[in-house]
C-alpha cells in the first residue's frame, strides 16, 4: 500500500510515517520544510516538500508520489491552530487558518482523486482526514480553528458519499489532546494578539494562553492517532470515524446529551469566562 501524509515535520504526522513503514507500507512523506523530514527517507519513505498552500509544491509532490507507485492513501494531517478571541483576529490569520486547514487540502484532495492515475479513474482509494474532538464541540479562543475543523467534518461527510461510487472510502480520525508541537505553534501565531495591550480582552490573556495550551492537558502520545490511522487504512471496511482518546468520547457524548445552554456553562467555567457582563 501507497500512503501519501502531509504535515510530516513532527507529531501526528511523523507519527504516522513511522507507523506505516514499521507496517511495510511504501509511505511518501512530505513537509513544506525538506529537512525536516530528512532523517525519515529509508527503504519504503520518500520524502517530498509539499506546502499545503503552495498549489505548484502540492502537484509536484503529487507527480512524485505517483511516478513511484499509484497512491492507495492520502493522509490529509497538515494544520495549525490559531489562538485568539474571533473578533480579535485579522482577516489576514483568518485567510491563512482557512487556506492551510481546509482549502489547501480539498485542492491536495482533487490533485489525488482526479486526472489520469486518480483515484476516481482507478476506481479506489481510502482519504484520511484528521479532524478533531473540535469538529464536534466550538470552544471559546480557538473558535477559527474549530470552524476549520467543522468545516473539514462536513465535507468529509459529503465526500464519504460523493466518493464511494468510484470505490474511495473517506474516512475521519477524531483526536482529542495529543502531545505534540500542536500548542507551540498556536501560540507562536497568538503571539501579536497576546503582546497587545489595546485589547478588550485583556483581562483574559491568560486564560487565551491556557486555550492553547489545553491541547497538551491530559494528553495522549502522537502514536495512539498514528494506529488509528495506520487501522483506518488498512481495514476492509472502515468505521466513520475513530475517535482517539477518552476526552474525544466523552465530549461527544456530553454534546449529544446535554442542552446547549448547560453546555455553554461549561465551557465557559472550564475556559474562564465570566457569563455576566462586566463592568
Ligand atoms: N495535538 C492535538 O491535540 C490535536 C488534536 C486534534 C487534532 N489535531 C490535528 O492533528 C493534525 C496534526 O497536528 P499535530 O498535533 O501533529 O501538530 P504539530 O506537531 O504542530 O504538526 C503539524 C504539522 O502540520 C504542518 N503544517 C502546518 N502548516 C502547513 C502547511 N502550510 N503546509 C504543510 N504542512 C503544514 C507542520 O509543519 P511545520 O513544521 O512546517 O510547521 C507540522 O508538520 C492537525 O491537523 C491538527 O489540527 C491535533
């Protein structure tokens, strides 16, 4: 099995190459940064630049792929969140959150299935898409990020059925908080928001900073997605979707059973948010 991953550089993604190759698959893994995935290249791993918002980085790596072997799987992995209050992020971070998380990949997404040696016209293939416990539950600072992963959730419905009649399966991996550069990154691009002092919500720079940092609370290791993903590829008949870790679960459940207002109570304890109205 061919498997193509984007977002290789580290966590989930690097994660996942290690996964597949211990498997004996052939994986091409790719990065926007070559050299970062350089100690990854063995025996059954290329490794490919491919920017998710660069369409000429994202078509050659694809040409790549497929001059070494038809590509079986794509691993859609690449993402970032960005951090902030949403009325507090520019149109710029907002452009930039869409392009990398959703539009970047719907573009790598046709670039596999279409065209001579697609996956339509071979009539097979398996799309991983790895949303997040976020495409169930909207929280507070992070709210462009979860709207990525709704996003993502729905077309990976839409996809599911508009795909199975050329034998393409679309398939979603659900993590919840795992340990990776996840919480770095989000706030190296909260940095300009958080060093603002003009803000109104100020009085809440903490609690933005603990949002992004509440990736890493009681997380799992990058390798429990990676044999979600490694499992959603290989099986004959895959599930929907495979949620990964217990607050992946429990999250769901408590969306499906509690009222939204109760819900919002919650959410707004658990992100320190006043429900009054300051002075
Ligand atoms: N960690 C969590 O708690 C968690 C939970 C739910 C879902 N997820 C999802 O899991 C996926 C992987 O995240 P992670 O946790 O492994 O975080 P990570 O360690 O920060 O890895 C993110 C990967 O995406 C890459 N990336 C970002 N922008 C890119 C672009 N324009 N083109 C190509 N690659 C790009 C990064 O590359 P660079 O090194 O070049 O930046 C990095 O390889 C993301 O989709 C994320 O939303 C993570």
């Amino acid at each position: 099995m061919h498997v193509l991953i984007t977002g290789c550089s580290s966590g989930i993604g690097r994660a996942a190459v290690e996964a597949f190759a211990r498997a004996g698959h052939q994986v091409s893994a790719t990065a926007r940064n070559l050299a970062a995935i350089e100690d990854l290249r063995s025996g059954n791993v290329q490794v490919l630049r491919l920017d998710v918002t660069d369409r000429e980085s994202m078509r050659a790596a694809v040409e790549a792929a497929r001059r070494w072997a038809p590509l079986d799987v794509l691993v859609n992995n690449a993402g970032y969140g960005q951090a902030g209050p949403l009325t507090e992020l520019s149109q710029e971070e907002w452009l930039e959150q869409f392009q990398t998380n959703v539009f970047g990949l719907m573009e790598l997404t046709r670039l596999v299935t279409n065209g001579p040696g697609g996956m339509i016209e071979r009539r097979g293939g398996r799309i991983i898409m790895i949303t997040s416990v976020v495409a169930h539950v909207a929280t507070p600072f992070s709210g462009a990020y979860c709207a990525t992963k709704f996003a993502l959730r729905a077309i990976s419905d839409t996809l599911r059925l508009e795909l199975a009649p050329f034998g393409i399966r679309v398939v979603q991996v659900e993590p919840g908080p795992i340990r990776t550069r996840f919480a770095d990154n989000s706030l190296a691009r909260a940095a300009r928001l958080l060093s603002r002092r003009d803000t109104p919500y100020e009085f809440l720079r903490s609690a933005i900073e603990g949002r992004a940092r509440r990736s890493q609370v009681g997380a799992a290791p990058a390798s429990s997605v990676a044999e979600a993903i490694v499992r959603a590829a290989v099986a004959r008949r895959p599930a929907t979707r495979y949620p990964v870790t217990w607050q992946t679960r429990a999250l769901k459940l408590v969306r499906s059973v509690f009222p939204e207002r109760a819900l919002d109570l919650i959410l707004a304890r658990v992100f320190g948010l006043p429900t009054r109205p300051r002075p």
